[in-house]
C-alpha cells in the first residue's frame, strides 16, 4: 500500500473512532460530561478561542497570601508569619529568593538595615557565604542563599509553593478576594483577607486591575534595560584581582569599582568584543567562583513573554561568546568556563502598581520625611541607559539629581483602586526617577517587612491595610525583633 493512503486511512479511521466515542459520551452521561474544547468552542470570534467556564477548586484560604518569592516577599511573608498570621507564599520558580537565587545576582545594595538584612547577613556569614564587610554592600553565594530563605521560611511557619504561577485575580465588589494559580497540579483558588504584589512586575496589581505605568510614564517603554548575570569559573582568581570589583574580603578601596571595571572592559575589548553593557563586571564569589555582568537587553516589556524570550536567548549568546573571547586571550582567562546561567534574566523596570503615595524625583532632591515611613534608602539613582548608542556615551546616569536620603511611606505600598491589595519591592507606587533608587534589594527587604506586618495586623484585625496606623505595625516589628 502506498505510504500516503496508509497515513489517510488511519487518519479517517481515528476520526470515525473520535465520533463514535463522543456519540457514547452523549447517550451515557450526558451532553455536560463532554470535554471542555467541544462545547461553545464556536462562539469565539475569529482568531479567539472561547475558554469555557470552570469551578475551580479552593486550594486553601489564609490571612495573608504573598505573590512572588523575591527579596520583598520572602521578607513579606516571614514578617507576617512571625507577626501571627496564616501566611501562604506563592513563587513561580524553583527556588526563593528571586533575583537573589533564580536571577543569581549576587551583589547586595543598600543592606545596612535593621531587620530580616540583620539576620540574613548574620546567617550567611554563619555558613561562610558571604564576602566583602563593607556595611551596605556584599557578594554572597546564591545556592547558599536558596538553603537559607526556605529555612528561614519555615521556622517562621510560612507556607510556600513553587513552580506556581499567579494567573488571575478577582475582587468582590472593590476588594480583592481570590487569586487563580496555575501550576503542575492545574489551575487552582486561593482566598486571602490580605494579598501583597511582590512580583517585580506588578503581576497581581495589574491582573486585579489597578493601575500602573512602566519606564517613564505610561504603558510601554523607553525603559531600564535587562542583564542576565553569569557564573563562571577560573584557574586563579588572584591573577585577575585587577579586573574584580571588590577583590579583598575587606574591601579595600584600592580595588575600587570603576577601575576594575574600565579594565575589565580592556580586556573584552581587546578580544575584539564590544560589550552591550558599558561597564561590564566582575566579581569573586567564592574560591575560584565569580560572576560576571557584561550584558544589556535594551527596551524589553517585563511583562511580554516573546520579547523577555528573545532578549534572554540574545544575552546568553553573548555572555557565552565573551567567555569564549576571554578564553582565546589566554594567560590569566585561559580556563574560564561558565558553570550557570540564571533561571531568570535579571528585570530593573517592570509595572509599578499606583497607590495611595506615588514616591517622586523630588523626594530624592529634599531628602523627603513622612510620619509612615517604611524605609529610608540611601542608594543613589541608577539608571542605566535606554538604548546601546547611549550606553557608549553614559551607560548610568543619575537622573540629573544630587539624592538626598529619603522616606518611603507605608501609603506607597498600599494599591490606589483595589482594597486589600498592598505592594512590595520594586513594584511600589514611584516614579521613573525615584525606582532607579529605592529598586535595590536591601530596600526590598525593609519594605516587605512593613508590608507583612501591616498585612498580618489588617488580617487578624477585620481591617484593610489603609485602616492600620504604621506607629501600630512599628511597635509590632519592635516587639518582634525587627526594629529597635
């Protein structure tokens, strides 16, 4: 028989087989016992496909529930744990601890702070993960990282999912209720008193539908760029010391950032590679483990898959083929192999969720002071260019401003539009300007400790986030150890 007419009958074959099963189907059970794609499939317009509806299963219904795993939401849940609340943690990747472990970035800003920044580099130190004693500034071990957070995690009696993505969001009347996850175990419904967005991105807020802007103003960019941080290995970190950021353990201000950058940027250069990111680095991890940020992904939406898909393919390739480059040089390089790529290309600007304060470039400039603050970063803007032709000329730039310590108010945390919604880390309510400071992880940290103390308070309280006073969450934290 010929080939083709094989392969056309056993095509009519399976399709007589599909009918006469679904015919079953019908006369035993019933048209409702028809799998979901066979019915009202053909009332969606032309290029649509209509979703059939579904009861969806209440996986668990706690006090507070923390969206995102990140710096501010693991510090969010931990917070409201120990604050007495069922506290329900939901990550999409296979880790905690966002761009801390999935991101490997590696380097901590802004962590001389109170708090969970106390404990945390008191436990890496512990298991000698960490480098650098500078105050507000280190390198630590991210797999370490990974052990310790879901350690953490669980002393406080936090629960926590991963490989669980937050697909929907539904409110009742104006106040957010139910959150729809996706996950290996389908789609499922959470319920919560409180829920807190510390997606980066701004997932939750915008899915229940309060608004938000990106870049600098608005829905789409100009934007912060992306990089996708790299582990590598080397033969002898000390013959490249001239080359790492902050070689010594101590910091030593001899090895200072910018000219082991500049060299470091010779050295690529002199492979016959012009990096995307203009000030490409490298620091010592540990032994003979360092990483390496040498990449830009310019005008990137954090919240379009295609495009974060293309951008983390182009970076990778480009990564790998100044690793290769630095390799051909020999001497010192010969040897260098990369060991890891992240989970997650590492995301400066996402959506920052509108609330009931929106921190301004002019906060920076008086050094602004409010009776809720949360947080007082330090960081100065960093705002990395928007485009490569601007990268040659200034690759960072500080928003023209000379910033001056700040407040974050508790009120920037809080969603404008959707009651019981509040926010942490990098996708509070701010401006373009302003999140080119308080983005760093240190300031995550403390603002996921506000959060989930205020979360945990509302909750156990009958009250929505904007009804408790901050002095009243303050003395909790206190109470708790995390403030003095």
């Amino acid at each position: 028989m010929d080939p083709k007419e094989n392969q056309n009958g056993l095509s009519a074959m399976f399709n007589l087989n599909r009918r006469k099963f679904i015919q079953s189907a019908i006369a035993s059970t019933g048209a409702a016992a028809l799998p979901a794609l066979a019915l009202g499939a053909e009332a969606a317009k032309p290029g649509e496909f209509k979703e059939p509806a579904q009861n969806i299963p209440v996986k668990d219904e706690v006090d507070v529930i923390v969206c995102g795993a990140g710096p501010a939401g693991v510090s969010a849940a931990i917070a409201a744990a120990r604050a007495g609340a069922r506290t329900q943690l939901l990550e999409i990747h296979g880790c905690l601890g966002g761009v801390w472990t999935a991101g490997l970035l590696t380097y901590i800003f802004d962590f001389n702070k109170p708090g969970l920044t106390k404990e945390i580099k008191a436990k890496l130190d512990g298991r000698g993960a960490r480098r650098n004693q500078i105050a507000d500034q280190f390198v630590y071990h991210p797999d370490e990282m990974k052990l310790l957070l879901e350690e953490m995690c669980a002393e406080a009696g936090v629960k926590f999912r991963l490989h669980t993505r937050v697909a929907a969001a539904y409110k009742d009347k104006n106040q957010l209720t139910t959150v729809i996850t996706e996950s290996k175990s389908g789609r499922e419904a959470w319920k919560a008193k409180v829920f807190i967005d510390a997606t980066g991105d701004g997932d939750l807020g915008a899915q229940a539908g309060n608004s938000w802007e990106i870049g600098q103003g608005g829905d789409t960019c100009p934007c912060q760029p992306l990089t996708l941080n790299t582990l590598a290995v080397v033969r002898d970190p000390a013959a490249l010391k001239q080359y790492i950021s902050f070689y010594t353990n101590e910091g030593d201000k001899k090895n200072w950032h910018v000219p082991a950058v500049n060299a470091f940027s010779k050295e690529i250069e002199r492979a016959g590679i012009k990096p995307s990111y203009g000030m490409p680095t490298l620091f010592l991890i540990r032994d003979n483990l360092v990483m390496i940020m040498v990449n830009h992904e310019y005008n990137i939406k954090a919240f379009d898959a295609d495009e974060i898909t293309e951008a983390t393919v182009r970076a990778r390739a480009e990564v790998y083929n100044i690793v290769r480059g630095l390799n051909s040089l020999g001497g010192p390089w010969e040897g260098m192999q990369i060991v890891a790529t992240p989970e997650q290309i590492g995301i400066r600007d996402g959506r920052r969720i509108h609330g009931r304060y929106m921190v301004k470039k002019e906060d920076l400039v008086v050094g602004a002071r409010h009776f809720d603050a949360v947080v007082r970063p330090t960081f100065g803007v960093d705002i990395h260019a928007a485009d490569r032709k601007t990268n040659e000329i200034e690759t960072i730039s500080r928003g023209g401003i000379k910033m001056i310590p700040y407040d974050i108010p508790l009120r920037a945390l809080i969603a404008k539009e959707v009651d019981g919604l509040m926010m942490a880390g990098r996708c509070i309510s701010g401006d373009f300007t302003s999140h080119a400071s308080y983005r760093v992880t240190g300031n995550a940290v403390a603002m996921g400790e506000a959060a989930g103390v205020v979360a945990a308070i509302a909750s156990k309280s009958a009250r929505l986030p904007h009804e408790v006073e901050w002095k009243e969450a303050e003395q909790l934290l206190v109470k708790l150890g995390m403030r003095s």
